[in-house]
C-alpha cells in the first residue's frame, strides 16, 4: 500500500512537472489554478459574521470550497465536495447515506452541526442532524462556494452549531443564463441529467429554472459480492429569480421540490429469534420549500428580512416524518462609527411534526415547536493592525427556555502577510424531540438465566441541553506570492454530554419471554477534544496549484461516577472520528484545454460501535474543453482499495462498502 501511494504521488508531481513545460490554460482560465494566493485570500465569505469579509480577514477557522474546486473534483454531492476539508470527517454509511461532522462526534446523526443552504437550515430537530439522502445537489454547477467555520458559530446561528458551520451558497440568477445541459453515467452513477434554464425579468430581473434526475446504484456487499439494496432515485425541480429594485435595494425568491424512493438495508431486533434479523426497505422521501430574502441599504444602516416555508415527507420502516417549518428572520447592520459595526436581529421559527414508527416511537406522535432568539454582535475597530468582535445570542426554546451563547474574537495583524486570531466561544445544543420522548428497540447481547436480554431505549424529558466551552488560536501566514499556510488550534470543554442509564430489567410477559434492559437518555458523559487543522496552498506555477490538507484530534471522555452507561464503556466509543486526517490535491492545466485533478485521502481508524481499519483512498477526475461552452469530464474514485468500509451503524447493514466508481459526464452551455 506504502508503495502504490507513494508511486501515485511521484506520477502526479513527474505529470505536473512535464505539465508546466506544455501548459494551455483552458478556455476556462478563471480557476483557482490561475488565481494568484493574494487573489484566494481575498475570497469574500459571510457566514463567519453575516457580512461580506475576506478570508483574510476573518477570526475565526474557514474554508471556502468554491465552484471551480467542485467542478474540477466532479463532485455530485455535498459530502463528496467537502472530503476536501481538514477537520470535517465525512464517511459513507450506505449508497445514499453519510455521516459528516466536524471536529468529531460523528454518526449518521450528528448532531453539532449547522447546516444551511443560502442560510435555510436543512437539518430536521427530529435528531438535530441533516437528512443527506434528502440534499443530493445534482446541479451543483448552481453551488457558488461552500464556507466551513470549523468552531462554535452559536452566537449568530444559533443552538446546533456546536462544532461547526456549513453554509452552501448558491449563485445569482443573473450569473445564471442561457441554457445549461449535464448528463452522464456509469459503474456506481447509473444515470444523471439536467437542464436548466436563465433569462432576464424586466430591466433588473432575472431568472433560472431547472429539473433534473439522479439514479445510484446499490452498493456491493464486503462478501460474495452480492447486491445491496440500498440504490436510490431522486427527482428534483426548482427556480430562482432576483430583482434590483434600486442600486440600495434587492429581493430573491428561490424554491424547490423534490420526490425519490431511497432503498436500506436495516438490522431489526427480533424478539423471536433472539437476535437481529435483516429487511429490506424501500421508502420514498418528497418535500418543497419556498424562501425570500428582501435587501435594503439607507446610509450606514442595512436591513435584510429572511422568510421561508419547508416541508417534508419520509416513510422508511425505522421511523416515518411529515415536518412543517416556518423561519422568520430580521436583522439590521449599522456602521455607527468608523470603529463600530454593530449588527444586531431576531428570529422566530415554528415547526410542526406528525410522526409513525415501527422500531422508533415518539410520545406524542405530533408535536409543535418553537424557537425565539435575538442576537448582537459589535466589530470593534482597537486600531489600523487589530479588530475585537463581541456578541452573543439569547434563545428560547420549547425544551430548555433561555440559552445564552455568548463570543469574543480578536483579529491581530502583524502585517498583510502574517495574521493571529483568538477566540472563546460558549455553545449549547438544545434537546431533540427524539431524546426527550422517543422508544426504540434495540438487540443487546446478553442472557440472564438462559433468557435473551434486549434493551428498549426512552427519551427522557429531564434531557438537558449539551454545552461546550471552545478556545481556539490560529494563524495565516503568507511567505511568498505562491504559498499560503492556515493553522488553527481548538481546545473544547463539554458538559452534559449524551449517555445512556439503564435501570433494573424487567420480564415481559409473550409467547417468547425475554428480559427487557430499559435505557434512558441522560447527560452524565463530559470531557475534552483538542486538535488542530493545518490548510496549504502552493501555486508551483502558473498551471499547477498543490494543496495539502491535515487535522489532529483527541478526545479525552469521561462518564460520571454514578453512570452504568453499558453502550459507553470506553471514553473514545462516542468519537466514531479519526484522530490524524489529511488529504493531498494535485490542480494541472494541461496543453490542449486539458485539465487534470489528482486527491488522496488518508483516513485513521476509528474506535465507535466496532473498530474498523485506517484506509487510503484516491480519486482522479480528467476534463476537457474542446469547445468554450462544452466540457468532457471523466471521474475515477476510490481506485486503490474495493473493500473499505468508511463507517458503521448498528441499525444499517453493515456489509455496504464504497465501490471503486468510474463515471463520465458532458457539460453544455448555450
């Protein structure tokens, strides 16, 4: 293995070199490849504090994936594209689901981590984590740029944005038009295909709509290669329109809906055998949504009202979910000197839920939420060369009433190459419907007198909200006009971490008695991560840009004196995350109009519900322009290795494991 990687990384630096000696920047030149690192670092993100900055400039730790580095990768979907990050782990459980997280604490349903699409959360307060099989962006040519904040981002965003930040942001209908046709297939990617479509409104209107389709194949199992069932199809269809009434004022208005069927395979206790038995689910998945976002700028005083409707439908055999969301959302930015810049809101949302389960319960089965929060944040200017950011955010919930997530960040520029920033952050995630009233059944090996124990696992409405204390430091250093390096650090506290009790088993009276262990979700795990993630650019030459990405992680975990947590027994069985991360990418310009993508991914193993192996994985995306509105991509992935399983979960089968992938794909523009 040593020997195949190192052979592939002396082939992609030999290619680069012959590379530079013919290069031809494609037709397509605008790419990161011809950009220079004072031109990346001036790559304006909002998410760090709702207003346009520079990378630079931001105190806090981000990574922007733009559009050129998805289109380059040939990435279909949002987990695939954000791979490229250090600090965020992203494995695949099945064909169609993900577990993503950042800084750690990863599963299917992660839960410390805010994600938005043009700042809409996408993530369900059923479990307080992103339904990924739901999201599988096919145009993601309509993706302008995806901003991570690696850290809390509570004190703007709000509960659930513990550990991190993602923010998919999608580009204007007026960088939009004309005709745009994808299409393509192959090994894993039986079939996709699109089409959209932009215009113009008016003198200062303009539009795009669009359909598309997706088809996955299943996944093969780890033995006698037989086929999963967990292949997928989705359908979606949406538009976007944006409006400039005046220079100081504009108006979006973006919508979308979406129908699929999803297949899995479930591991489902069986109080009969005892044991586990497999089934083979097939489940649809359907929703829409509807949101405007209304700009307006008087003087030094801007105001931005935010305003959409979600719903969506799931049935799968666990656990079915209608969910009704209402988000309202106002905020006012004032310049009230040249030393302060306050920026100040509020935000109500309600949401509504109508739940059926098999091996999941919820009491009651439909529930009404709501959630009011206000927030401030003043950028204070101390001098020409250091910048103080103070605010917090104050939010009421239905489960815990008032939580407060209060943040100070502090920007020190040494000079515009060398750049020190702090920070100290306080974040909570609330309580989710499913912890404080859910029942599932669950197999738990074990036999008390000859009689097969399983365990039932309640919810519990004494459930407190998970809190963490961060400390962060970085640094962005530029030595020269070709190179960039970004380092952050982080040292996290948390308290009132999710454990489970379990309490005196009881004997239930059927025609096969079996014990019963019941559980009940309390907060008696607490401890500390601590890490860093390192980011390096380096722009060889004009035509070949290499990218080094590495994260570091411990976890230090610990349960209460008084807790019997049986599911718990080692400190690091919640991490389900790697401790070392990196990834190396190779961008070339080719001659011809010819561009080759290289990626290698180091993954280290994983100690969560079972232990699984460290891996590599490398993935080679070709292209080419033979005209300027027509690109030929070919996408090679997980080539050195069939068998890797990336992640597991005790209720899906555990045999799915990613597939060596080839799939090719044509790009019209007209």
């Amino acid at each position: 293995m040593r020997f195949i990687v190192i052979l592939c990384a002396i082939l992609t630096i030999l290619w680069g070199s012959a590379a530079v000696v013919h290069s031809d920047p494609s037709p397509t030149a605008s790419d990161l490849t011809q950009l220079s690192i004072e031109e990346l670092m001036q790559v304006e993100v909002i998410t760090a504090s709702k207003k346009a900055q520079p990378v630079r400039d931001v105190p806090a730790s981000v990574y922007v994936i733009t559009a050129e580095d998805i289109r380059r990768m040939g990435a279909t979907t949002i987990p695939e594209a954000l791979r490229l990050v250090p600090g965020v782990h992203v494995a695949m459980i099945d064909a169609n689901k993900w577990a993503v997280a950042v800084r750690g604490f990863n599963g299917r349903y992660s839960n410390k981590l805010q994600v938005l699409i043009d700042g809409r959360s996408i993530y369900t307060p059923f479990f307080s984590g992103v339904y990924w099989d739901a999201q599988p962006l096919l145009f993601m040519q309509d993706v302008e740029r995806i901003e991570v904040i690696r850290g809390p981002g509570a004190s703007l965003w709000g509960a659930n944005a513990v550990n991190g930040v993602i923010n998919i942001i999608t580009r204007s209908a007026k960088d939009t038009q004309g005709m745009l046709w994808v299409s393509g297939g192959g090994g894993e990617e039986k079939a996709f295909g699109g089409i959209r479509i932009g215009g113009k409104m008016g003198n200062e209107g303009y539009y795009r709509v669009y359909a598309l389709y997706r088809e996955h194949d299943a996944l093969d199992q780890d033995t006698a290669y037989i086929r999963n069932n967990d292949g997928w199809l989705v359908r979606r269809t949406g538009f976007r329109a944006d409006w400039s009434r005046a220079e100081n004022e504009n108006f979006t208005l973006l919508g979308e809906a979406y129908g699929g069927r999803i297949g899995q395979r479930l591991n489902i206790p069986d109080f009969t055998l005892p044991g586990t038995r497999v089934v083979d689910d097939r489940y649809t998945v359907s929703g829409y949504y509807l949101m405007g976002t209304w700009n307006r700028r008087r003087g030094n005083i801007t105001d931005t009202l935010h305003l959409y409707y979600d719903h969506y439908a799931r049935s799968p055999l666990d656990i079915s979910e209608i969910r009704d969301t209402v988000d309202l959302n106002w905020q006012q930015r004032i310049q009230v000197t040249d030393k302060h810049d306050l920026l100040w809101g509020v935000e109500y949302k309600r949401t509504a839920d109508s739940t059926r389960g098999n091996l999941m319960n919820l009491t009651p089965a439909g529930k009404v939420d709501h959630l009011f929060g206000v927030f401030v944040q003043d950028d204070i200017t101390l001098n020409e060369r250091t910048r103080l950011t103070v605010g917090s955010k104050f939010e009421n919930n239905s489960y815990t009433a008032w939580e407060v997530q209060p943040n100070l960040r502090l920007l020190w520029k040494l000079d515009e190459r060398r750049i020190w920033w702090g920070a100290v952050s306080r974040a909570v995630r609330m309580p989710t419907r499913a912890e404080r009233s859910i029942a599932i059944n669950a197999y738990y090996e074990g036999m008390v007198s000859g009689v097969p124990m399983f365990s039932r696992i309640y919810g519990s409405p004494d459930f407190r909200s998970e809190e963490v204390t961060a400390y962060e430091l970085g640094y962005r250093f530029q030595p020269n006009q070709r190179v960039s390096l970004d380092i952050s650090t982080f040292y996290n506290v948390y308290r009132n971490l999710r454990s489970f009790e379990p309490e005196d088993p009881f004997l239930e009276n059927t025609p096969a008695p079996h014990l019963v262990l019941p559980v009940y979700m309390s907060n008696k795990l607490h401890g500390r991560t601590y890490g860093f993630e390192l980011s390096a650019n380096w722009n060889v030459t004009d035509s070949w840009t290499l990218k080094l990405g590495y994260a570091n992680l411990t976890y230090r975990l610990q349960h209460a004196p008084d807790s019997k947590d049986p599911f718990n027994l080692h400190s690091d069985s919640t991490s389900n995350t790697p401790r070392h991360q990196w990834n190396i990418s190779s961008h070339l310009n080719l001659r011809g109009h010819w561009h080759i993508d290289s990626y290698l991914f180091f993954v280290d193993r994983l100690f969560g519900m079972n232990f699984l192996p460290s891996y590599y994985r490398l993935d080679i995306s070709i292209g080419w322009h033979p005209t300027k509105d027509v690109e030929l991509s070919l996408v090679l992935q997980n080539l050195l290795k069939r068998d890797i399983r990336e992640f597991e979960h005790p209720l899906w089968e555990r045999d799915s494991i990613p597939q060596k992938a080839i799939y090719g794909r044509v790009t019209w523009r007209f």
